[in-house]
C-alpha cells in the first residue's frame, strides 16, 4: 500500500525534525574547541534550516514560492553534508554517529529532489 501524499510530507517533516534534534545532542557533547564552535554553528544552521523551510512552504501564497521553498531546503541539504563531512574528517565527531546522521540526510535529501521535480513537472 503507498502512502498517501500527506503522511509523506509530514513523515519528511518529522524526519527533518528528528535528524536536528540528533545533531543538537550530538553537537552539545563536543570539545571546546573554536574550530568545534564554528563548524557545529554551520552545521545546525544548515539542518535546522531543512525542516524549517518545508513549515514555512506551508504558509506559501503561490505554486512557485512553495516550491522556492523547497529547493531552499534540498540547497540546506546539500550544504550539510558539506559541514558534517568536516566534523568527521576533522574527528570531531565519531564515524558511527557521522554515518547515521549522513545516511538520514543522505534519504532526505532524495526525497526533496524527488518531490521538486514532481513539482516542476505539475502545470496547472
């Protein structure tokens, strides 16, 4: 059975959601390093800014500016693996926790791809 349209975007939402609470707890337990302060600053920005640019889509006065949105929040997606890539490769954070936060990201950032171009191609 495929899920509904809904329950798929409020599962990507939860998701969202989910993945800045993981990065929060996860950024709250590192060194007090400058370089550390500076990254986790970056980062927490940018995931924090996926899942609060698909709640603002919702208040979207037009077609167009919901999918702005989005793109916003896939071009956040893409500038987190940026900056998680650094906390790994930095050691800053563990291999088990970079892996588990890059796969999630990895997952919501196809399903925003996915649903931008289901958005492009939708004329009305």
């Amino acid at each position: 059975m495929q899920k509904s349209n809904s329950k798929f975007k409020s599962d990507l939402k939860e998701r969202c959601f989910q993945l800045s609470l993981k990065i929060i707890r996860i950024l709250d337990s590192l060194p007090n390093k400058i370089s550390a302060k500076i990254i986790s600053n970056q980062v927490i920005r940018s995931i924090t800014s996926i899942g609060a640019n698909l709640i603002e889509a919702k208040a979207s006065s037009s077609r167009l500016e919901f999918k702005k949105f989005h793109e916003i929040a896939l071009k956040s997606a893409n500038e987190s693996k940026y900056w998680l890539r650094l906390l790994h490769e930095s050691e800053l954070i563990s291999s088990d926790d970079f892996n588990s936060l890059n796969s999630e990201l990895e997952e919501i950032t196809k399903m925003l791809a996915a649903g931008i171009i289901k958005l492009k191609n939708i004329k009305f």
